[in-house]
C-alpha cells in the first residue's frame, strides 16, 4: 500500500510517512531544499535559481555544486524520492501528484474557501473555513531558518493568519456568537501582544457579553505590558475605549449590527457605540430606499466598526457615481437609530447650491423651527451643541467650497458626520471609506445565483417583468454581464431594467457595444440616475481641464498601470494621479498600482483628443519593458521577470496589437523574445500560437521586414512544437530557417535549426544537409 508523506512546516517541521515518524531530513540545507521545492510546487524551479536562492554568496558553479550534493544527500534521506521529486539536468521539481499531504497547502485552501464562501455571502461556511485555517496554523513558517529567501514568505503567512482571525472575530460577533469571537480575539493579542487595537476589540467583546472584569482585565493588561516593555501608556483613544466600555449597557440593552457580516476583507470588526439609548422619534425620519437594501454586509459592519471610534468625527464613503454611496448610508444610518441617543438623520444635498441652503437643508432634516432674527447657522450650531447623533450628508462632491460648515460642525458640535461624495473633502478630521463594486461571480462559483451583482440584477429584472427568473442555461452570460459591468450597482439595474425587450445574450452584446444603453426613463428616477453617461458626465464636469486630459489618456491602459507607465505614456504626474484618486476616478492596488473600472475606462476613451500618439506611446513603453528584460529572464532573477510580465499581461497584448495592426515592426521586434519566452515558461502555447499566427499573415500581407517573419515563424515552430502539431512546427520551422539563413540572422538560425532538430519524424532538408 502507498505512504502518505504527511509534511508540516507551520510552529516546526516534521515528517510522517504512514504512521511512522521520519528523522532521517534533519539537516538544516536538506529542510531548506526540501521546504523551498514544496512552497513552489506549482511549476518545475530552475536549478541554477535554487543554487542562487540557497548560496547567494557563493560563486554559480559553487552553488551549483552544492546543489548537487545535496540534493544527492535529500533522495538518500527521503523515502521512495522518486515518488515525490521529479529532476532533470535543468530543473526540479515536487511532484503534485505525490501521495503528502502539507499544512501550509490546507491552509491556503481553507483561507481560499473562506473568500469564496464570503463572495456568495454563505457566512457559516467562511467561519468554518476561517476556523479550520487558524487550527492549522501552529506558528511561524519553518522557525528557525534564517533564510533571505524565506523571511518574506514567512511574514506573508504570519500576515494571512492575522486576517484570518480578525476575519473570524467579526464574523462570529456578527452572527451572535460574541463568546466565539472573544476566543479569536484572544488570540490576535497572543500573536502580536503590543497590538492596542487588539486589546480594545477583546474590551468590546467582553462589554458585549456584560463582562465588566474582563473589560478591565483586559486593558489593565495592555497597560502593564506597555510600560513593562515600551515604558509608555495606552494611547489616548484605547483609554478612552476602555472608559466607554466601562459604561456600557447590560447585553440586552445593546444594539445589533446593522445587519449579519458576511465578508471581512482587512480584519475589520463591527462597532459597538459607547451609549445606545433610543432616538426620538423624529431621529427614526430616515427615506425610504426605491428598491430593498441587497449586500454590502462587510461594508456596513466596517462602517459601524469606523463610526464606533472615538476620534472618527467625520467619515465619507468615497466612490464614483453609480456606485450605490446612498443607499449605503442610508442603510448605515437606520442601523444606528439605536447607537446615537439622539438618532440618526438623512439630509441629500443633489439640489444644495450654497452655504445658506446646505445650513437650511440640515435643519429641515432636523425638523428644527429657525427664529427669524437670529443667524440660521448660529442657532444650528448652538442647538447640536447638546446632541449626540449621526448625520449623514448625501453627495457633497459639488460643494466643496461650503466645507465652512463641516468644519464649524466639527469644532464646535459632539455630532458624527457621514458623507457621501465623488471626492475627498481634504479635512484633517476626514477618515475614508472608499466604495468599490459589488462581489461578482466568477465561472468557477456554484452558488452563482447567490451573488450580490446577481440579486441586485435578479431583483431589479422582476420589477421589469414580474416573471422573470435565472435559469441554470442564463450561469454563463449573466455572470459575463456583472463582470462587464465591474458589480457597479446603478449599472446592474440600468441593464436589468430592459430584460422585458432584450434576453440576456442581447443585453450583454449592447454593453459591450454602447454605453448609452445603460439608460432608463423612469417619471421618478433623479435625472443623474436616469443614465450611467448622465452619471459620468456629472463628474467629467467636476474635472479641470488638464484632469480632463490626463483622465482620457488613462482610457489607453488596459489593465493596472504603474506610476512610470502612468508618466511616460499620459505625462500623468503624482499630483494629478492623487487627484484622480481623490475624486474616485482611479483606484489604487497594492505595489503603487492602479487601475480604472471598467466602465470608467470606456467612457473616458470617448473623450480622448489624440488615441493614435497615445497607442504609440503605449505600445512603445510595454514592448520597450519587454525588450529591457530579455538578459534577466536567463538569470537567477527569471521568476520574479515572468511574475513582472504577467503583472503587465493585459497591457502587453494590447501594445503587441497594435504595433502588429500598425506596422510598427521595430517594435515587435523589440518585444517577441521576451514575449515568446514568457509564454513558453508558463506553457501558454495556445495562446502564443494564435498571437504568432495573427502576427504572420499580416506580416506576409503588409510587412516589409523578412528578417521579422522569420523570427515570428521561428516563434510559431516552437509553440506549436509544444502543442504536438509537429507537421505544421516542422513547416513553420523550416520556413523560418529559408528566411533566416539568407539574411544572416546566425543567433535566431541556430535556435530555429534546435528547435527543428527536436521534432519527432521529420524529414528535414536542412537537418539532412
């Protein structure tokens, strides 16, 4: 009977094979080879990299030496090698289909499953995924070794656990299960004791279960360990916690969240407020929303969880239009009735134009009666200078020049302000939420039907036709609708809103062609509603000029871009790339990226004024990126190249398109070796052929550089080669060589006269020579 390998390298490695203990890989570099082959089992490693990765210092034939050695010492010491590792001259590589099972592998799936089962909004089985990930992690990755190469995996482990149980401990207080949480939450300190947040979110939970000791257990706990190891206090905002904490209600007498968590991102927890007595009446005056409230449950929880801080004053949701920022904060604020002694209060600001309308507009909302002699924003002032309560301030983008007023608000009122807007309000006092699209589902999801863009769309669709109802034969088209429209919620219910003309596959077509079919003409939608174009012209209008300008030229990246890219191909600066950001027309991703929705894109690129000089730029900064790694991709740096590459893919095929449409062949010169090797690195070779053979017929139809289709026919030999189509590799092969050799091409001869000498049963006139 075949052993299993049971591998664990997570708090301290040890080996079990079957039921028996293996001692035999005690050696630190056998564990290293070992551990490094098994953290990159997805793909065969190049030895000469692992040479470099285990003895940077040492010169590569030493290194390689070594390695040699041993990995002669790791197949003596492990068990049937040949059944886990697979060598050959050039690489090494551990065998997935090998009978081992590896914590760290279970518990990057478990953590995989609980992001998919959030996505779906399937709460209970996030928790169980969450639960079963956090077990498994025992301590850090491989302790011990000191590794350059394994410091950073071993911190972005550490990290993931850290989620991981911040992610637990809001989903178990959301469901009600504030004891459970309280176990995790224990757990975040023990992992990172000089953490304050963590200790607060302990106070909360043991106030939420009426546990006024462990209240004080708690941060009498963090103070002590503070000025044993720092010699300092808690911060100002932890005391001050811990005082609210204090004085909270028994557990009956607090507020629910605002509605069940599903989804935590970052290791957001929800908030509860330091007093909760029922709002008046005229605090419950909240609008009712057109349509019923459908996902955004990890938004609302970290909404609660920012409004829940002591120093958190005024707080914006930040987001593009279309984006759903009002039903959110309206859907916050009936969550808080209950938080704020003296309610919560909706005041929409679309018909505001000035200072004097933005003060009266506020006290309608208050229900307040104004005295004719007095100041309106003195007696404003003075009658919020008592209250405690929540207002939310609805699209404020176009009044930036009023912010007097907030900040008024700010200094001299205890209230907490919620805005909705297109653009940072630029206070120091501002804390952000930025609001992205709604989860969407992805091809691979079961519960597809179960997705948020999904029920929005769903919903929305049975207004147009009561009837209306998803069949298991819609899976494929509607998903490919809520990718298209990047879960932008406005978008979902504009194009729902036709399924009584058009079907589905008709609906998903006309967004791709035009966006002005994302229109509607309801009597009762506000007219900035009414279509996504009346949307995005609203905050074209906000733009400067030379926003306008930059904005446009964005619509050329395909992908996420860098800053560089974002300078060299737009003349984009830092300063307008901020700009951008803070009015929510980028967004910004890890690594100083960014990225435009999608729509977005769409319509800025109907406004740019020159599309042709910024192609060529474009093409031109990503097929120069390619040339610039063609000598990297052959050192101990080719992993991190390739991951380069396919960081910039989207982006690379669209300038690879259009030096091929616009005869640009200095370009796709500069380009195709990089390209090619990536893809075949990766085994892309289907891809790879289509792109050489596109690239072919219209070199033959328009190009003038021979040298060009021999080096593409060379490309589209080897690919091919890959795919088993030997006869159509030979011919493209020896077609390359004919063209090559009467051009003095020596390098490109060679490598196309290998490639064809490894074809099975070909009958070769230039080999045969």
């Amino acid at each position: 009977m075949n052993k299993t390998l049971q591998i664990r390298l997570l708090g301290q490695f040890s080996l079990h094979y079957g039921d028996q203990p293996l001692t035999t890989i005690s050696a630190d570099r056998q564990q290293s080879l070992l551990v490094y082959l098994l953290l990159h089992r997805q793909s065969p490693v190049p030895r000469h990299h692992i040479a470099f990765q285990l003895w940077p210092d040492s010169s590569e034939a030493q290194a390689r030496s070594n390695l040699r050695n041993l990995l002669f010492s790791l197949r003596q010491a492990l068990p049937d090698a040949d059944r886990f590792l697979e060598i050959t001259n050039l690489t090494l590589y551990w065998r997935s289909d090998a009978p081992y099972t590896l914590d760290v592998a279970d518990f990057q799936r478990h953590c995989a499953q609980a992001g998919e089962a959030r996505q779906i909004n399937a709460t209970a089985e996030a928790i169980r995924a969450l639960e079963m990930a956090t077990d498994l992690y025992s301590g850090e990755l491989l302790p011990g070794n000191y590794d350059d190469w394994i410091m950073s995996l071993r911190e972005e482990f550490r990290l993931q656990y850290q989620h991981a149980l911040a992610q637990l401990v809001t989903l178990l207080e959301a469901s009600g299960d504030p004891r459970g949480a309280l176990r995790y939450a224990q757990r975040m300190i023990q992992q990172d004791p000089l953490d304050e947040a963590a200790y607060v979110h302990v106070m909360r939970l043991h106030a939420m279960i009426g546990d006024r000791a462990g209240v004080r257990r708690a941060y009498e706990s963090c103070a002590n360990l503070l000025l044993r190891e720092l010699d300092v206090d808690p911060d100002e905002d932890t005391t001050a916690a811990y005082e609210q904490f204090l004085r909270m209600a028994v557990p009956h007498e607090l507020p629910s969240l605002p509605s069940p968590l599903t989804a935590p991102p970052e290791g957001e927890v929800s908030a509860i407020p330091p007093t909760a007595t029922p709002a008046p009446k005229r605090g419950l005056r909240l609008p009712i929303p057109a349509a019923p409230f459908v996902g955004r449950e990890v938004e609302l929880a970290e909404l609660a969880q920012l409004l829940a801080e002591p120093n958190c004053r005024l707080l914006t949701i930040l987001g593009p239009g279309g984006m759903g920022k009002t039903h959110l904060a309206l859907q916050t604020a009936k969550g808080h009735q209950p938080v704020f002694a003296d309610g919560a209060f909706f005041v929409s600001l679309a018909t505001v134009a000035s200072s004097d309308q933005l003060v009266f507009a506020i006290v309608n909302s208050l229900d307040l009666s104004i005295a004719s002699a007095a100041d309106p924003t003195d007696q404003l002032l003075d009658y919020l200078s008592t209250k405690k309560l929540l207002l939310v301030l609805d699209n404020f983008e176009h009044l930036m020049d009023e912010i007097g007023l907030l900040i008024k608000l700010l200094e001299q009122t205890a209230v907490k302000i919620l805005v909705t807007s297109r653009e940072r309000l630029n206070l120091q006092e501002e804390w952000v939420y930025t609001l992205h699209g709604l989860p969407m589902p992805t091809f691979e999801d079961s519960y597809w039907q179960e997705n948020s863009s999904v029920k929005l769309f769903l919903q929305t669709a049975r207004k147009a036709q009561s009837d209306f109802c998803l069949k298991d034969e819609d899976r494929d088209v509607m998903i490919h609708i809520c990718r298209l429209l990047g879960g932008m919620p406005l978008a979902l219910q504009l194009a729902a809103a036709w399924v009584r003309i058009l079907s589905l596959p008709e609906i998903a077509k006309e967004i791709e062609q035009n966006l002005e079919f994302l229109a509607v003409s309801h009597r009762n939608v506000p007219e900035r509603h009414r279509s996504l174009r009346a949307v995005f012209d609203q905050t074209w209008a906000l733009l400067s000029p030379q926003e306008q300008e930059i904005f446009a030229k964005l619509a050329i990246f395909h992908g996420s871009f860098s800053r560089e890219a974002a300078e060299t191909v737009t003349a984009a600066n830092l300063m307008t790339l901020t700009l951008l950001l803070d009015k929510s027309l980028l967004r910004q991703s890890g690594g100083g990226r960014y990225s435009l929705h999608e729509l977005l894109r769409h319509y800025a690129a109907r406004h740019m004024s020159d599309p042709a000089e910024i192609g060529r730029r474009h093409s031109r900064f990503y097929l120069s990126f390619l040339h610039a790694q063609e000598e990297r991709l052959h050192t101990a740096d080719q992993f991190a190249i390739l991951n380069a590459i396919q960081t910039e893919l989207d982006d690379i095929l669209a300038a690879w398109q259009w030096a091929v449409d616009h005869g640009d062949e200095e370009g796709l010169h500069m380009g195709l070796h990089s390209l090619a090797f990536f893809y075949a690195e990766r085994s892309r070779f289907q891809e790879a052929a289509l792109l050489m053979s596109y690239a072919i017929n219209v070199q033959r139809v328009q190009g003038q550089n021979l040298c060009l289709l021999g080096r593409l026919l060379n490309r589209q030999g080897h690919m091919l080669y890959g795919l088993g189509r030997y006869a159509e590799a030979q011919a493209a092969l020896e077609e390359s060589i004919s063209i090559l050799g009467s051009h003095e091409e020596s390098d490109e001869l060679v490598q196309a006269l290998r490639s064809l000498a490894a074809v099975p049963s070909h009958q070769s006139p230039f080999i045969n020579a």
